[in-house]
C-alpha cells in the first residue's frame, strides 16, 4: 500500500535569480530526479521542468534550433531573452545519437550571453551555473570544467543574471568535442520549483496569536506542556538525554524574561570515536503522555491512546552550522516506538529507528529472566538536516533542506524514509520555528488473539516551517494495535548515520508547546532576527 505525499504549492516570485532560481553545477546541482541536490528539491517533471516557445509547459516548441557540426564556436541568436531568466533548457537531437562537449562554467572559454538593452547598451554575461545530468544516472554531475550533451540522454541548464530591460541577446557556446553526426542544439525555457523561504511568507495564526505572551501559553486549555528549556530543573520535559562530551548552556532569553535559551553543539569527529554514537549524539529530550499500567504486571499500555498532537519549537542553527560529510537528526520528532515497560519505569524501544523497522504489532514478550510482558513494536518520525554543499564558495552555502525522516510500515527499506516538505528551505544563522502536526492512522478488524487488527492508511504527518504550511505525508500507517498511539514528542539532536561530525557546530532553542490544536507563531519570534 503506498502513501500519498502532498506538498504545499509553494509560490516561488521572487526575481532575485541567485537566491531564488540558482542551482549548482558543482554536483551539487540537478539530476534526473533532482533540480537541486544540495537542497532536495525535486523536479516536477523528471529530466527537468522547462516551458516551450509556444508557452506549453514540457512541450516540443524549442525556442532555438541550432546545428552543431564541429568544434568551435557556436552563436546562438536569442530574440526574447526575458523568457531564460529562471535558465535555459538545452537539449541535443539528430540521428545516430549525436554528442556535444562544451567548455564548462570554470573553463578558459565559458559561455558569454552578449546581452542588448533597451538603452542600447551592450552587457556581457558570465554564467551563474552551467549544470549537466543523464538520465542513465541518478547522480548531480561536476560540470565547472565540461558539459557533456548527448542526444536523448543528457540534458543541462545554463543561468544567466539576466537584466530585467534585455531586449535581445547573443549565446557564445564553446564546442570542445563533437562526436557522431550533425546534431541540433534545442534551447528551451527553464521553469523549476525554486527555492522558497516561509519566513517571507504571511504566517498563518494559531493559538499563539490568541494570549497575552509565550508565558500565558501553558494556561491554554488545549495546550498540555508549554515553557523553556532550562534542563537544569524539573520543567516541560521528562526525559533527558545530554551527551557529557557536549558543551551546554542556559542563556536568559532576551525577548522573554524569566526564561531560559538552551545552547549546545555537535563535537567535531575524532579518529578514535567516531563510531561512538554518544560522541554523535548531543541532546535527547522526550515526554509521556501513554505510560504503561503498573497494577498489570504484564505491563500494558495505559489508555486511553493519544491520537493526535500538535508540537512547536523554535531554533536556531549557527554560523558554524557548516558540517560536509553527513546530514543532522534534529528539532521536532515524535516517538511512536513503545517497546517493552522496564522496571525503571520507561518504555524501552526495540524497533523504530537505528534500521530496525517496526511491525505495529502487540507481541508477548519474554524476558531473559523468563517473565513475560507486553511488547509493542512501533516506529518513530525525527527531523533531519541536510549537509553544507561540498564547496564553500556555493552561493546556498547558507541554506539546508528540511526534511522528516520517518519510520512506518510502509517505507521500502529497514531505515526508513526522508518525507521533504516541500522547497522550503532553513538557514544557519537566522531563528526558525518548526510546528508539526501527527495523527495515527486508525485500525479495524479482524483482530487476532492478541487484539492486533489492519492498519487503515489515514495517518497524517503535516509540517509548517516560520507558521507557513510547507506540506503533509497523508495515508500514513503506523500502528496495528488500537491501544498504541503517541508516546510524545521527541526531540533529538544526533548526527549522521555513522560518522560524527566534520565541524564543530552549535544550536539554540526556545519556545516549546505540545498542544492539541494549531499553534503558531510566538508574538515576539519576529524580534529573534
């Protein structure tokens, strides 16, 4: 049974080309699948988003038709320049399968678009980014020095700053190779998602919007735990899990007084501990809202279930934040997993996360003193961060893709799967604030012995990024056991999948709230930036 991933249509205006419409050529940039691999932004239309001369969304109208015979220089005349401002689409066709190299961005003869204005002056234009992909490849290609462009196989993308006045331009081409016959370069329009900031967005208001101040918050009637993050006391969290190999700090909020910004870091990677996962690891936070029942010394789950909630957390990840080698868990998660009640009084997981995909099942369990207990065997759903592109020089050195990465019984492999939301983007440096909203899937018969039913896909995941919607996981199935829910909310910071971090690098957080409705926006969040 597959799950239906819907995304927010995220409206993409701006007319800043490097900030809105850049993707890299470095391979970091597209792919088949991908316009920006560095960002995880995906195409609409495999092999590449573009419109045709006629206004025709993935059409066959190329916009230039030009021949290719040999090496040399190619001059391409381009009458409606306006219409590459997101990119040019280039393609090559002819018969016997045609191949074109040209002289890449970095090269000694890049590409120039001679651009005329409406005053008549004359601008001569640099590439931004002239990219390559294969669609026998699922990979970003490094195309600084060549591009690579072969007849029904290769596509690329060339961007250019162009001037909002251009009336028409000129395409100078740098033919280093030409193998097989004649072929025809096609230009089209580059039309690609973008990349889409919430915070320029209007947010939308929650029960944030409707009390005096964050304070006011935990006497909400739909709101069960609210406050900051000074670990030091009993307070909003119940679990804690800090890292001894981790500075931490508590720092006194300046737009809230009286409350408390915890401060922490990734440890850069050391030789001898970097298989060490609490050398990963950094900080672990979670609260039960479904303990067991101790007077069954078959220790079940105590109900009635929680079903639905909502959690907000306000970060920020700092100018440090530059780690290449691997991705991040971070921020908002939420812990499905159950497992076993110890007599220590937790639930110890033993499926979920770590590749250990979970069943949904009710089992009987039996421990190695040979009592038996009530196991349940649930998943788990963690935010992730992506890694800074591989050259430091990229123009989104700055921004991550935002991702959930989520357990449950329908992903295709034993380590669950990366829900993106959207193309909506995060920044080091700048407070975000991530609200999400979970619902389990509900369950129906037959039940068998032990009460363990079928698992209806109506399970919901749902995702605002700075109080704007960036997207929802819709269909989902988690659970096969009517008395599982919701343990909580699970936030936890840890590092890669098996490597510590290349970077020292360090977060803050504020303003948590677990409520049963839509949160929102601190009042004061603007004032973080």
């Amino acid at each position: 049974m597959s799950a239906a991933f819907g995304v927010q249509a995220n409206p993409v205006t701006g007319t800043d080309v490097l900030r809105y419409w850049y993707t890299s050529d470095d391979g970091d940039g597209p792919s088949p699948t991908r316009w920006s691999t560095h960002l995880k932004i995906a195409w609409a239309n495999k092999g590449g988003d573009f419109v045709d001369a006629k206004g025709v969304a993935q059409g066959s109208t190329p916009f230039v038709s030009q021949p290719v015979a040999a090496p040399g220089n190619v001059v391409v005349a381009i009458g409606n320049p306006l219409a590459f401002r997101k990119g040019m689409l280039l393609r090559l066709t002819g018969k016997s399968d045609p191949s074109v190299t040209f002289a890449g961005r970095l090269s000694e003869s890049p590409p120039v678009l001679a651009v005329a204005r409406n005053d008549g002056s004359v601008v001569k234009l640099r590439p931004l980014s002239f990219a390559a992909w294969n669609s026998s490849s699922s990979s970003a290609m490094d195309s600084r020095q060549q591009v690579k462009l072969s007849s029904g196989s290769g596509s690329a993308l060339l961007l250019f700053d162009i001037p909002g006045d251009a009336k028409s331009a000129t395409l100078s081409l740098q033919v280093l190779e030409k193998r097989r016959p004649t072929g025809d370069l096609l230009l089209f329009a580059l039309d690609p998602p973008g990349v889409f900031y919430p915070h320029e967005q209007p947010p939308v208001p929650g029960i944030a919007a409707t009390v005096a101040d964050e304070h006011a918050l935990k006497s909400h009637p739909a709101v069960i735990r609210a406050g900051d993050f000074d670990l030091r006391r009993k307070g909003v969290f119940e679990g804690i899990q800090q890292s001894a190999h981790v500075t931490r700090e508590y720092l006194p909020d300046p737009l809230s007084p009286g409350r408390i910004l915890y401060r922490s870091m990734f440890k850069q990677r050391d030789g001898s501990a970097s298989g060490d996962q609490n050398w990963r690891g950094s900080l672990s936070l979670s609260i039960g809202t479904m303990p067991a029942d101790l007077t069954d010394p078959m220790r079940p789950i105590k109900g009635p279930p929680t079903k639905e909630l909502f959690g907000r957390l306000c970060f920020r990840m700092e100018e440090d934040w530059l780690a290449r080698n691997d991705a991040n868990k971070m921020a908002l998660g939420w812990d499905l997993r159950f497992g076993y009640w110890t007599k220590s009084g937790y639930w110890q997981q033993t499926t979920g996360n770590g590749g250990a995909r979970g069943t949904g099942l009710k089992v009987l369990r039996t421990n190695k003193d040979g009592t038996q207990q009530w196991e349940y065997q649930g998943h788990s759903v963690r935010m992730e961060a992506g890694k800074a592109p591989r050259d430091a020089a990229h123009p989104h050195d700055a921004l991550r893709p935002i991702t959930s990465y989520t357990y449950h019984l329908d992903q295709f492999d034993f380590n669950g799967t990366g829900e993106r939301w959207g193309n909506a983007v995060i920044e080091r440096g700048r407070w975000h604030c991530i609200e999400q909203q979970i619902r389990v899937n509900s369950i129906v018969g037959p039940f068998d012995a032990l009460g363990n039913g079928q698992a209806v896909a109506d399970g919901v995941l749902r995702t605002w990024i700075d109080g704007v919607f960036v997207g929802e996981r819709t269909a989902m199935r988690w659970h096969r056991h009517p008395d599982m829910g919701i343990e909580g909310p699970w936030i936890n910071w840890f590092f890669g999948g098996k490597q510590a971090a290349d970077q020292e690098m360090h977060y803050q957080m504020a303003d948590f709230v677990l409520a049963r409705e839509y949160i929102g926006l601190p009042k004061n969040f603007a004032l973080r930036n």
